[in-house]
C-alpha cells in the first residue's frame, strides 16, 4: 500500500473516532444539502467507479454525491472496458489511478480490490465484495443514530445469510461496541475469520430467528441469493423459508425497534410486505442516507478532517 493513502476496504479500516466524526460529519452535509447550500470542497476532483456487479443505489449516490461536492463521476464496467478481457487488476489499478483522484469498486473476491488498492495512487472505497459491503453499513448506523442515537450497547438482529452485510455488520459491532444477534439457516452460518472479527464477545448465533430478534434494537435482513450466487437460487428459497422478517418478529424485538434493508428487497421471501413498508421500517431513509454518508467518507479520503 502507497504511504499515506486512506483506503475503505473493510470497515475496520475507520477507526471508532473516525467514524464517530464521519458521522457528524455526514449529519453537516446532509443539512447543508437539504438547505440549498452549495459546497464543493471536491472541485475538479475525479471519482472513477468500477462496476463488475449490478447497482442502482452505490452508483446513483456516488456519482451524485461526487458532483454534489463540486467533482464528476466516470463510470466504467466490465463489460465495456478492458477489465473484462483479462488486463490484470494490478496493472488497470495503476493506470486509473494516475488520471484520477478517488475509486469505487463494486467487484466479486475482496482479493480483488485489495490487490487494486495495493496499486492505486489514490485512496479506493469498497462498493460492495462477496464479503463486505462497508458504506452501506456506514448508512445504516447513521440512520440508527439519526433516528434513536447513540449505537453503542445496542443490540442488532441479522435474520438471513451470513453475507456480505452481515459480515459488515459483525465488524462495525467490534468497531462501535454493540452486539449483533445472528440467525442463519443450518449450514449458512457466520464464518468469523472471512468477517474479519477479531474476537467472539460482540456477536451471538440463535437457531431460532424469533430469539434472535427478541428485546432487539434494530432488525435487519437481506436477500437470500446474493450477486454471484445465483446458481443457489432455488435450493436457498428452500432452505431460508423460515427466515423471514414478518411482523410476529418485530413484536418481539423494541417496541422501538427499526427495520433496515440494504435493498433490493424481495417481499415475500426474506421480508413481509407488511414489515418493510410498516411502521418500523426506515428502508427509504437508510437508501438515502447513502448519499449524505458517502460524501462525507469522499471529503475524509481526499481532504481529512474538516471542522463543521
Ligand atoms: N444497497 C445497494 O448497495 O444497492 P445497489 O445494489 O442498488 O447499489
Ligand atoms: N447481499 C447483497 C447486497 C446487494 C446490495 C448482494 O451482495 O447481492
């Protein structure tokens, strides 16, 4: 890795006063967004995005959170780009980083962009791997805050596949001090070592999902069949058919409870239609949150701490 270069691969990378600053940081620029001020700290600066997976969300709120600060987005795929036709990752790490300032890459093995980012000029932020996706868990705990404060001590419920979210959820527990219950179908279960934990004391694993959400904080949840995976498709609607967030599950967590969805969300399958559109659900919020959290991560990347 290049001397000096802040890189978000995972979200341990981010301290917990970082991301405790990034936070308030994101609630600064969210304001200032909502009131029509203009700030562009990022002029002339050049995001350049990697998409070797589909996206709606990551891409939309990169590209307009970069010109929103000022910069401009190009957006390159596998498809259409020389990434698909074998140039090796290290040598298009070097190439586009010489003719930009910032990267995302939403890509398959973490492998992948860890190798990218140990050959980047510049600082590069995971959109999504098969094992993490930080900036969404970056929303998603702002939101939390946002909505009932302070993470700390409080008790999340991931209901589903031991994914690349739950995966993220489980560090930024080690990271922020909360817990997260864990409610996997037999033979999905978490893999502490490819989550990158460095300990068992914030986590614990249920058999029976209602447990897992019982006295819960937030309840949270994501599709069954991730990107890449699709070939498990059917045997995984099978398997996760009792693994689903319906009301009876938020009655037994907080009166207070929040649902999160990263989303795409499938109704019916890991989530009821009464549940994510009810009234605990902050999905529209957390999408949104995106954008406000991921233009303060931008700033911190390229500029460091700015005073509010
Ligand atoms: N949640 C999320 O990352 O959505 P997209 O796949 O649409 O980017
Ligand atoms: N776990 C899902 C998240 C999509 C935003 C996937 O990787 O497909």
């Amino acid at each position: 890795m290049k001397p000096g270069i802040r890189h978000f691969l995972q979200l341990k990378d981010l301290s917990r006063d970082e991301l405790d600053y990034l936070f308030e940081r994101t609630l600064w620029i969210k304001r200032q967004f909502k009131a029509y001020q203009r700030y562009w700290p990022l002029a002339d600066r050049t995001l350049v995005m990697i998409f070797e997976k589909a996206s709606t969300r990551t891409r939309l709120s990169f590209e307009a959170g970069i010109q929103q600060l000022g910069g401009s987005a190009i957006y390159l795929n596998t498809r259409d780009s020389q990434l698909g036709r074998g140039e090796p990752v290290e040598d298009a790490a070097q190439v586009i980083s010489r003719m930009s300032d910032l990267v995302m890459i939403r890509t398959f093995e973490q492998d992948i962009i860890e190798r990218f980012a140990a050959n980047s000029r510049v600082p590069v932020i995971n959109g999504l791997t098969n094992e993490y996706h930080p900036c969404q868990i970056m929303a998603d705990i702002f939101t939390y805050i946002e909505h009932r404060g302070p993470i700390q001590g409080k008790t999340v419920a991931w209901i589903g596949d031991s994914n690349n979210m739950c995966n993220t959820w489980l560090q930024a527990a080690e990271v922020l001090d909360f817990r997260v219950h864990v409610s996997t179908p037999p033979g999905y279960e978490i893999e502490p070592e490819r989550a990158g934990l460095v300990g068992t004391d914030h986590f614990e694993q249920f058999a029976d999902p209602m447990e897992a959400a019982r006295g819960a904080d937030i309840v949270t949840t994501d599709v069954w069949t991730s990107m890449g995976f699709e070939a498990e498709n059917e045997e995984r609607l099978k398997d996760f058919a009792d693994w689903q967030v319906d009301g009876d599950m938020m009655r037994v967590a907080k009166p207070d409870a929040i649902f999160l969805h990263c989303l795409p969300a499938h109704r019916g399958e890991e989530v009821t239609a009464e549940v994510i559109d009810g009234p605990h659900s902050l999905v529209w919020e957390e999408a949104e949150n995106r954008l406000h959290a991921q233009k303060a991560l931008m700033e911190f990347l390229l500029l460091g701490r700015i005073e509010s």
